[in-house]
C-alpha cells in the first residue's frame, strides 16, 4: 500500500507533467493513481486534491499547479475547467473579463518554470 498522501501523490504527477512539458486530463490522473477514470466518484477525488492544491499554492505564493489538470470535454478542452477558473477568480489570480486562455498560458508557463528551477519540486 501506498503511504504517501493522496495530494502529495497528485502534487507530484502534477510536477512530472509540467517537466514533460503537456498538461494532463482529469482521468489521466485517475488512471496513474489507481482510480477508475469513469467512476464520477473518483474524478471528484481527484478534483478536490487539485483544489487542496490550489489553495496551498496560493498560501505559498506559488503558481497554480493544477493548470497541469485540463478537461478534455466541451468548448474548454485543453483547459482547466470551471472549478480552476473559478478558485483562481476567488483567490484574486483570474480577473473578470481577462481572456481565460492566455491566464491559463501565464499560469502554465509560471508552472513550467517554477518545476524546472525549483529543487523543492523534485517527485518523491
């Protein structure tokens, strides 16, 4: 069994997707925690790990890592979803009005550099 916690465990797929450089969907992360990607009740674990995420992030004054999680259905694909426009537009990051894709650009890019230059960011 598995003695990491579940959000270091997101955390850390999170950090391996900015180092190869492509965001991942919901249930790629599912998948690669073990979880049933078409179970709704495990997407939604997966989900509050990236919104635990996002508030340490904030705490922290970090880029958001959950930029690394995008949906991949509807007119957002490649994006985040709501939840993550949403959380950022709380916590002050997305402005009202702000074309969401080119926050969604800065927040990645942010991301990608912080992973890469950062020793704190190393997967346990």
């Amino acid at each position: 069994m598995n003695n990491v916690p579940f959000v270091t465990r997101v955390r850390n797929l999170l950090i391996a997707a900015a180092r190869e450089g492509r965001p991942r969907g919901y249930s790629e992360y599912a998948s690669a925690l073990g979880l049933n990607p078409r179970a709704w009740s495990h997407l939604q674990r997966v989900i509050r790990a990236l919104k635990d995420i996002m508030l340490q992030d904030h705490r922290c004054g970090r880029p958001f890592f959950s930029v690394a999680a995008v949906s991949r259905s509807g007119r957002l694909a490649v994006l985040p979803g709501k939840g993550f426009a949403l959380l950022a537009w709380q916590l002050g990051r997305f402005i009202p009005g702000e074309d969401y894709r080119a926050f969604v650009s800065r927040e990645w890019d942010r991301f990608r550099a912080h992973c890469l230059s950062s020793p704190e960011n190393q997967v346990a």
